[in-house]
C-alpha cells in the first residue's frame, strides 16, 4: 500500500476548513495555552472565521502553514501543527505544534505528526532545517523534539515573561543531512 504524504495509520493532516473554525476558536482562546504560542489577547470568533474561511494553503505565498491534526478513527480534530517563518532561499521553517486536549496528550499524535512534517518539509519541500523555540520550563516538549531528532543550538537567557517570573527560552534545530 502506498503512504500517503501527510498521513499515516493514526493520523491525517490537513489544511484548515471553513468548518474548523469553532475549533481553533476553543484552543486559541485557551489561555493554558497563550505561555507556548506567545498570545497576549483573545482572539474573536469573527477573526477566526474570517481566517479559516479565507486561509490560503499557499507556504510560498503566506511563508506559513497550518494543518490540522485528525484523528482517522473518530475522525476527530486533535490538534494542529504549524509551519512558520517559511524562508525557500535559506531553505528553513520555524514548526509549532498544539495537541490542546489533556486526554489526547501522550498519545502519540505530536510524534507521529512531527515526523510527518519532517518527511514533508525535507522530501518534498527540499528545505534543509527545521527549527522551534521552547521554554525551558516546557520538559515534555523539550524531550519530545529531542527525541525526534532535533538538537539544542542555543538558549536565550530569561527570554519569556512568565505569571512566575522570567524563563529561559531553548532554540533546537533539526537539520537533513541530506539537503
């Protein structure tokens, strides 16, 4: 059977439909989540709507990519991963990933879903790295990206504001060998 490229057994990814709009609302919206994405205000439901009903998929173009994570079996949305600061000259991209719902962590979804935008920005893309910022106080994310192969390159020291105090902020990369 052939693999498809932005899915595999568990999961499917794909690009964000008018119908995702409630969805996105929810997990923007979510302040347990603004510390990672960096969010500072609310979103509105006009704002979301009028993004996912207009959102073109063109990463050339918009230099970013959102695709949303499927769960095939309850064909549920479970999350979303994103591609950012798209640059095809230096042959990079920033990924962000978000698997909003406690149950659904731990699940393999970030992992699996990680790896098939490896395959996609390397194999098909052509890029040469990929890149994310984490807070140092994030172990989970930081073990996981590790995990699949990317590596620390640099810290910013006292980089994120925090309800806590400051954080350092982690940059790891991901670089083919093969580009």
């Amino acid at each position: 059977m052939e693999q498809k490229l932005l899915e595999n057994e568990k999961i499917l990814l794909r690009a964000v439909e008018p119908g995702d709009a409630d969805i996105i609302y929810e997990w923007e919206n979510n302040t347990d989540n603004w510390p990672v994405s960096n969010t500072l205000v609310p979103f509105s439901h006009h704002t979301i709507r009028k993004y996912a009903e207009s959102a073109s998929q063109d990463i050339f173009e918009n230099r970013q990519l959102r695709l949303m994570i499927i769960d095939k079996i309850s064909n549920k949305p479970v999350g979303a991963i994103d591609l950012f600061d798209y640059d095809p000259f230096h042959q990079r991209a920033g990924v962000g990933i978000l698997i909003n719902d406690m149950e659904d962590r731990g699940k393999g979804y970030a992992t699996k879903s990680i790896k098939l935008v490896k395959n996609y920005v390397f194999d098909y893309l052509h890029l040469k790295q990929l890149y994310c910022n984490i807070g140092a106080d994030n172990e989970k994310s930081l073990g996981l990206f590790k995990k699949l192969g990317f590596e620390v390159c640099g810290i910013k020291k006292a980089w994120l504001r925090t309800l806590n105090g400051w954080i350092d902020e982690y940059t790891l990369q991901c670089i083919n060998s093969e580009a």
